[in-house]
C-alpha cells in the first residue's frame, strides 16, 4: 500500500499548500520504501492508495483519506500503521 503524506518541514500541512509530499509504501505492517516528491501532480501521478491529512476533510475521492490530529509525520505514519487513524467518509 502507498500512503501520502503532505509536509512543510516535519510537520503535515494541508494538501494544497504542502511544500512537498512523502510517499511511504507499507507492506505487512512495515514501511519498506520512501519517497519525497516536490508537487501535488507528482504525488498524484504515484496514484497512492491513501493520504494522511491533518483536517477532517476529504481531499480525493480515489483515494482512501485519513485524519490525523498530530502534527508529527512520524507519529501520524504509526498511528496509520497501527490501524489508529480516523478515516474521513
């Protein structure tokens, strides 16, 4: 599975204003592989499977999206894979 997740330093940021996005690809509860891409078109050509948000807003309806009140990217990429964040309907 890839995961997005939109970033302004270490912290999460809103999709639209993210100064970059980090692709995390999960396999068996695990992250294997890590990628930084610099635009919104970049991130959406790598079709994710999901995308962290730090609002609970639906930002593309093709992917599945989660909230995660944390601003720590690390901490928000393990409540992921923990099963913990919500997910936005």
């Amino acid at each position: 599975m890839k995961v997005a997740v939109p970033m302004d330093m270490d912290t999460i940021s809103d999709a639209d204003s993210a100064k970059y996005f980090l692709i995390f690809k999960i396999e068996e509860k695990e992250v294997v592989d890590t990628k930084t891409l610099l635009t919104l078109e970049e991130m959406l050509k790598e079709k994710p499977n999901a995308i962290i948000l730090n609002k609970r807003e639906k930002f593309n309806g093709k992917m599945e999206n989660y909230f995660c009140e944390k601003n720590d990217v690390d901490a928000c990429i393990l409540e992921f894979i923990e099963g913990n964040l919500e997910k936005i309907e």
